[in-house]
C-alpha cells in the first residue's frame, strides 16, 4: 500500500444529548470511506477525526453528521 497522507481535524457538534448519540456518529463516520478514526467527546462538543483528505473532505463528514440531526461545524 502506498503511503497516505492522513490529517487531524476536530469538528464541533451541537446537539448531543447522551452517549448514544456519539456511538452511532462515531459508528456512521468510522464507516464512511477515507475515515481511519473518529473519537467524539460528549462533554466537549466535539470530534476529532483522522482521515486521508484524498479520499474525504471535512465538508462530508459535517453534512453526514448533519444529516442525523445533529449540527457539524469545521472546527478552525
């Protein structure tokens, strides 16, 4: 395999109410394609992402979070 650029990004996410809803967005990120982690921190708002910006953008990763329900942001 050849060697992949891979980026840490952290992204805010409004609207989390237990640990349920951070597995199944962790569970729905770590899925999609380009995506090697997902940690989501209920207390914080937040996500951190690990993911090779070949494959996924950032912008996806917020629209899918956004398509559960929950507000995605490009943490700056």
């Amino acid at each position: 395999a050849g060697h992949m650029q891979v980026a840490t990004s952290t992204v805010r996410i409004l609207g989390m109410t237990c640990q349920s809803c951070v597995k199944s967005i962790e569970d729905r990120i770590s899925n999609l394609k380009g995506i090697i982690s997902m940690k989501v921190s209920l207390e914080q708002g937040s996500a951190t992402v690990k993911y090779v910006p070949s494959v996924v953008c950032l912008q996806q990763v917020c629209h899918q979070i956004g398509d559960m329900g929950f507000e995605a942001s490009i943490a700056e």
